[in-house]
C-alpha cells in the first residue's frame, strides 16, 4: 500500500514539474513564467518529498523531508517576488494584453524605492 | 499490476517526465530573452533537480541523498536571491558596471583627494 502511495506521488510531482516546465516556455513574459515555475514547480518536488517521507516510514528520515517540504514552501516565494520586482525595477516591460499594472509610476526612484508620493497611489488604491 | 510493478513503472514515467522538463526549462534558458528569463529558469533547474534527487533516493534507498536536496534547496535560494540584487543594482547604477566609467570615477575620487 505504501509502495501504490509513494508511485503515485511522485508521478503527480513529476507531472506538475512537467506542467510547470511547458508554462515556463509557453507563456509570454517574465512575470507570468515566474508564477508558473515558482508554483507548480515547488509543489511537483515537494510532493516528492513527501514521497520520501512515505517510502522511508521512518520518523528521521520522515521528519527530514517534510522540514525540507516547508523550507521550500518558505522560500520559493521570497525568491519569486526578489525576482520579479528586480525585472520590474530594471524596466522589464510585462506582456502587452496585460490588463491593470498597479504598480505603473511607483518606481519613479532610481535607486529602485517604492516612491513616497502618493498622488497617484490614491487613485491606483480605489481600483 | 502488483504494488511492485506499479512503483517500477511509476520510477520510470516520473523520471522521463523529469528528463522532459529540463529539457524545456534548458530551452528557455537558452532563447532568454531576458537577464531575469534565464534567472527564473535556473531557479526552475534547481526545483528540478531536487525532484530528480528524491526520484533517486527513492530509487536507491539511500536516504542520506535528502540532505543534498535540502542543501541544494538553500544554495539556489541564495542563488537566486543574489540574482536578483545583482539584476536591482544593474538597473539602478548601470554605469558601475562597465570598466571605463569605473576607471573614470577612480580617477576622480583620487583627484579628490589630492
């Protein structure tokens, strides 16, 4: 039974890091390739993991791979949105059927800060 | 299908599905087109192998190949981390990083001093 559990998981991740990998080289630009991979991708090799953990029917090893589940849980999206506002600071344009960019004037600094005028932030906040 | 035979099978698929997505992520690493494009995708090769790596350790049993994936794990988050300063300040001081203006601004901060 066990053995059924673990081959099933790992087929579902391999699967969502396949999913993860085609929106990774289909969709259109940087910000939407990251939730693709940044998604997807942490939760196909987390299911892994808790493959692992499954597999082993130890408590060590068990408690090891589900500490390594939250661990990246933790970071795959700090890393995610360091990412995307580095691209969005650095002038990256988005994708040009992209709807609403609220974030459009913000980044008026040159150093990259959040501006502190908020004229325009105002009318952005009742959308 | 014994549970057997199904886990052999299941090894199998999950590894080629693997093999295809860092085939695909290895193509968007190579046609970019953008600096944070090919960040992402490094990033994505990370997560990729450290599902490869649980593959493995099921595979083998040899359960102390966790460890490397959760070291894996911490070194592509700062990897990625560092990327991303590294793409923030290219786009707020460009100048630094060419070697000309550098020797320029060395040059001036010494006459400054002198």
């Amino acid at each position: 039974m066990l053995t059924i559990i673990t081959g099933v998981l790992l087929i579902i991740g391999a699967a969502f890091n396949l999913i993860a990998a085609i929106g990774l080289i289909r969709f259109p630009d940087v910000f939407t390739r990251m939730h693709a991979a940044s998604k997807a991708g942490t939760l196909g090799s987390g299911l892994m993991l808790v493959a692992i953990a499954f597999h082993a029917s130890d408590i060590s090893v068990g408690s090891k791979a589900i500490a390594a589940v939250v661990f990246f849980l933790l970071t795959a999206p700090i890393s995610a949105h360091l990412l995307a506002r580095a691209a969005y600071v650095a002038g990256i344009e988005p994708w040009e059927g992209t709807v609403l960019d609220q974030l459009k004037g913000h980044y008026t600094d040159e150093e990259g800060h959040l501006s502190a005028d908020d004229e325009e932030g105002d009318e952005d906040k009742t959308l | 299908m014994t549970g057997e035979e199904f886990f052999d099978l299941a090894i199998i698929i999950s590894f080629s599905l693997i093999v295809l997505s860092f085939l695909l992520t290895i193509g968007r690493l190579i046609i970019g087109p953008t600096l944070p494009d090919r960040i992402l995708s490094l990033d994505m090769l990370v997560t990729l192998a450290i599902g490869f790596i649980a593959i493995f350790t099921i595979l083998t049993g040899y359960y102390a190949y966790l460890d490397m994936a959760i070291a894996l794990g911490l070194v592509g988050f700062l990897a990625t981390t560092a990327f991303a300063r590294f793409v923030l300040y290219q786009a707020s001081s460009p100048e630094l990083l060419s070697d000309e203006a550098e020797d320029e601004k060395l040059s001036v901060s010494s006459g400054e001093k002198n």
